[in-house]
C-alpha cells in the first residue's frame, strides 16, 4: 500500500507545492511593512513579489498551465510568474536606489524583455530557439550593467541606510540571476538536466530569489524611517518657514 504513493503523487507535484509553502512565508513581512505610515505606498508594491508568485506555485501544483516542449513539461505559469514578479524586484531595487520614475520603469521593461525572449526561445525549435535565447541573455546582460552601473552610483548618495538596502538588493538580484540561464542552457537548450531536474533548481532559486528580497526590505525599513525622519528634523529651514519662525 504505501509504494503506491509515490506512484499516486507526481516528482514535480511535490516540488511546486514546496514552492507554494515556500512563497508563503514571504507574505507576512510585506503585510507588515502595508502597516507603516512611512512610505506605505511603495511598500505596497512588494506583497506582488511572494503573492503572485504563491498562486502561480499553486496552479503550477494542480498542473494548471503545464505544457510540453521539445520533449519537457514545462508550467507556463512559471513564466507568467516572472513577467509580472522580475521586474518589480528589478524596479524595486532601483527605487530604492533613488532612480528616477523613467529609469525605473525603463529597468522593468528590460527584464520584460529578457523574459518574453525567454520564453519565445522554450517554445522555438532550433536554431531560431538560440537566437531568441541570445537576445533574453543581451536583456539580462543591459539589466546587469544597468544594476552595477547607473543603479549603483545613485545609491551612493542616499542615506546610509538606504544605501546599504539598494547594494543588498542589487546583489542579490544581480548575482542569483547568473544562475537561471545557466540552468536554461543545460535544460530546454542542451537537454542535459530532465524536467524533474530543471523544476527541483528553478523552484529553489525562485523562494531564494523572492522571500529573502522582502524580508531584506522589512529589516531595513525601520532603520530606513528613522534616518529619514531625523534628515527632515536636521533640514535647515527655508525662507517661508525662517519667517515663520522669527520673532
């Protein structure tokens, strides 16, 4: 009786709903940080990151959107998940960096980019699949140096605080993401790693690459309030407000 249970239960059924529980415990620190009256609206933002990305793993766990491709099953929603999670931690992060609305928004729809050549390259055959992988990698490779270059100087000026959260995360996104077209190259490109294979290393790095982005973002949020708060107690007053203060 009991070696009819991994017979009844899928490799990859496991490994989603691991995910799903996974995804799961970055919601309470993005609840908490809605709570904050300092900035609460930009923090808002973040509950996308772990949310989404849960109840993509749910559907991915009930075998919704599962499609085969060159010989792998492969969830669609994995995908539908970074096109709408990737750019907020990309644009997040250049936020906090101090970046302009324009910049931000211009960092997200690179990686929109990477991830919709992304996917045009799991669904081509070769060797157009190569090409589209090529241009999802130059979309990576922009988001890089944008990352290090631009969105990194302009962190320099922000306050300590500040700065130290946007160098975090930029590490964090910057150097984690190296990874997935690796594993890309070595799963649906080469076909080396299987499917079971492919879903045990993405799942992994999608709850690493997520849950400890926001709860990097709720540690520094305090401290973050604090400096800013007694930036603005510290600012010199300005000509209505000397008026207003002489005698």
């Amino acid at each position: 009786r009991h070696g009819l249970l991994p017979s009844m239960i899928e490799t990859t059924t496991l490994i989603y709903a691991a995910g799903f529980l996974g995804m799961l415990f970055g919601i309470p620190p993005c609840l908490r940080l809605l709570g904050r009256e300092d900035e609460g609206r930009h923090y808002g933002v973040l509950l996308v990151i772990p949310g989404f990305a849960a109840l993509m793993y749910l559907l991915m766990t009930l075998g919704i959107g599962e499609m085969a491709f060159q010989g792998y099953d492969v969830p669609i929603t994995r995908y539908i998940d970074w096109l709408v999670t990737t750019p907020v931690l990309v644009g997040y992060a250049a936020y906090v960096a101090g970046m302009g609305r324009g910049a931000v928004w211009g960092l997200a729809g690179a990686d929109a980019l990477m991830i919709l050549f992304g996917t045009a390259a799991l669904a081509l055959s070769p060797p157009t699949q190569w090409m589209a992988f090529a241009l999802s990698a130059f979309c990576h490779l922009a988001l890089l140096v944008a990352l290090y270059g631009p969105v990194r100087q302009a962190a320099l000026d922000r306050l300590p605080a500040r700065r130290r959260l946007a160098r975090l995360l930029i590490n964090h996104v910057g150097l984690l993401w190296i990874a997935y077209p690796i594993v890309w190259v070595f799963g649906p490109g080469l076909q080396v790693v299987s499917s079971v294979g492919i879903a045990v290393m993405i799942t992994y790095m999608d709850v690493v690459a997520k849950v400890p982005y926001v709860y990097f973002v709720y540690r520094a949020s305090e401290t973050m309030a604090e400096e800013a708060a007694s930036e603005t107690a510290t600012a010199p007053a300005g000509p209505e407000e000397a008026v207003a203060l002489s005698p």
